[in-house]
C-alpha cells in the first residue's frame, strides 16, 4: 500500500473531551481498546493488496479517534513498518499501550470469493501475538470506556484485572474462543455490559437458531445489552428493554470488507464515550455512527478511506443513515 494518504486535516484542532494528565499535560484516554495488529495481504476479486496494516485494534481506534481521545494496546514485532505508527499519530491515538517485542508483527491472508460475502484465510502467522499479554500503562486504568477486542477470553479478563472501575466494557469474541475457551469466555461475558458478536457466532454460543432466543441466553449471562452483527444487513441490538433494529448504510460499491466489524465497534464506542452517557438511547446513537464509520472504511483497503475522512462527512452521513431509517 502506498501512504500518499491525504491525512485528515482537522485533527490537531478537534476539540475532543478529555482527562489532563495534570503530570504530563497529556489528553488521557477516555476510551481504551485492546486487539490484534496485523500485516494483512488481501485479495478480492478485483483487487490484490499485500502486506497493509489491518488487525481488530486498529480499524477500531482508528473509527474511534473520530470521537474522542483513544488508547491502543497491542502488540508488533521489531519488523513493524514506522509509516503505520506515523500514521495513527496523525489520527491522535494515543499509543502508550502499544508493545513492540523482538521478532515479526502478526501477519494475516485472506481471499474473498465473488460475492464478497464469503472469506477463507489463507495464512494466519502468530509470530509476537502469540505471546502477547496485555499490560495497561497507568495513564489508561481510569479510562471510563473500555473495548476488548477479539483476543482470548484469558486475556480479557487480564485487562479487566487492571482497570478501575470502567463507566462501559465492550467485549468481541469469535467462533475459536467459544469453541476452545467457552468457560473463560462465559465468564468475562458476565463482566462486561455489551458483548458484540456476528450472527453465526451467536447460535454457535447458545445452540439455538432464533436471534431472538440467541440473545436472551446471552443477556442472561450478564451483559445489559446484546449486539448481533449481521454484516451488509445491518446489526440488532438486544437488552431488558426491548430490540433495535439498524441496517447498514447501503453503499453502491466498496472494495474491502475486512475489518468492518471492528470499525463498527470502534466507531460506536467513541460516540459513546463522546456523549459520556450509556443508556439505550446513546447506544442506539452511538450505533449510526459506527455504522456510517465502517461504511465509509470499507470504501478502501486498509485504513486508507478513514485516513481520508472528517467528522463532518460523518455526521452527514450518519444524518442521511438517520432519515433512511425513520418514518416520521
Ligand atoms: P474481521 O474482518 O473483523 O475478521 O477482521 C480482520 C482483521 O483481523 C484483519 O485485519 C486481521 O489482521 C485480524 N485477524 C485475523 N485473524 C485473526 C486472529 N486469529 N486473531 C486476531 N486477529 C485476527
């Protein structure tokens, strides 16, 4: 990929709600997120891009750093390319909590058919990500707002262990963990107040097939709110109170699918954590912009389309989302 990005330019101005670092004079974080940092090689049936940077945790700050200031914890090898740290620089995220260990970076490969709807991984190299423990920097424990990434559910749980009292935790899993870790995985669920997931995985959890049912053995795990991903279909949101319903921004054409779910997820923690509020209705929110953010990532590979983008095109597109989905 080449990084003649037209980085965003309003970035150094936006006023972002935060924490002073009264030692530091630093904005801390008021959202944490912790996940994968892969070098991805991707092919469509258009399109082969090889080695761009992908991974969960950094789609999600980078949809995020729209909103407020974001922290990121992860892991890269000795190999990580400086141009993808410079480049989330220029997007504000804060990187203290970004390890860099001896040897090389997560590498991940995946093909999608025709359709763009089905993908099959080609390579999955752990390499550092293998032994990647996640350790918070003290400047990220009193962050308020909090998403755990798709990671092992240990690992989860290891961050829960070194946070104070978070306003909101978002947790992502996926079929591996319920199938390999289902125990430790039952266990964070019962810690955290949303747990996002995609349909399949959904029924693979619970053993049941209606979304409906699905979601109801999940809240009564523990999580307030349940929300089920279901790609170009949009997402369903599942608590006491009822359900949610939000399609996805139809879109005429986009080019790489890879990664959506966790712009999606990044995009509405930041609104959220934006609005400083967690009830029902700044969920329902909050999830119009992170539907709107991963409609405009998927536009290109990589993080080059959020690279590219402003709030403002955001919120004209969330408003657009908005009028689409009502009647009144
Ligand atoms: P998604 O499209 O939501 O599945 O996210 C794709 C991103 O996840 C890619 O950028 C990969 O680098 C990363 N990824 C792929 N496999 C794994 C894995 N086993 N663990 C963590 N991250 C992964």
């Amino acid at each position: 990929m080449k990084f003649g990005f037209a980085f965003r330019k309003s970035l150094g101005s936006r006023a972002l709600p935060a924490a002073i670092d009264p030692m530091k004079n630093a904005i801390l974080p008021q959202l944490v997120i912790v996940g994968s940092i892969g070098i991805d090689t991707i092919e469509t049936p258009r399109e082969k891009h090889v080695e761009i940077l992908g991974g969960s945790v950094s789609y999600a700050c980078a949809a995020a750093s729209f909103f407020v200031k974001t922290g990121m914890v992860g892991v890269v090898g000795t190999d990580f390319p400086p141009e993808h740290r410079a480049l989330w620089e220029k997007m504000g995220i804060d990187l203290s909590g970004l390890q860099t260990e001896e040897g090389k970076t997560f590498r991940w490969s995946g093909v999608y058919e025709e359709n763009m709807d089905n993908r099959r991984t080609l390579l999955t190299e752990l390499n550092v990500f293998e032994r990647f423990t996640p350790e918070l920097p003290e400047s990220y424990r009193n962050a308020p707002y909090l998403f755990l990434g798709n990671i092992a559910p240990e690992l989860q749980l290891h961050v829960l262990e070194q946070v104070h009292s978070p306003k909101f935790v978002l947790i992502d899993t996926m079929d591996l963990w319920i199938n390999i870790a289902r125990d430790k995985l039952v266990e964070v669920v019962g810690k955290c107040d949303m747990l996002t997931l995609n349909e399949s995985e959904a029924r693979l959890f619970t053993g049941v097939h209606s979304l409906t049912d699905a979601a109801e053995a999940l809240l009564s795990m523990g999580p307030k709110f349940v929300l089920i991903k279901k790609g170009a279909s949009g997402s369903m949101l599942f608590s006491k109170e009822g359900v949610f319903l939000l399609h996805a921004f139809p879109l005429a054409d986009f080019k790489d699918p890879t990664g959506a779910g966790d712009t999606f997820a990044g995009g509405l923690m930041g609104a959220l954590a934006e609005f400083g509020k967690t009830d029902e209705k700044s969920i329902r929110r909050a999830m119009l912009y992170g539907s709107v953010t991963a409609a405009f990532g998927v536009e290109e590979f990589s993080l080059e389309r959020l690279a590219a983008l402003d709030r403002k095109q955001i919120d004209a597109r969330s408003n657009m989302l908005k009028s689409m989905c009502c009647i009144d």
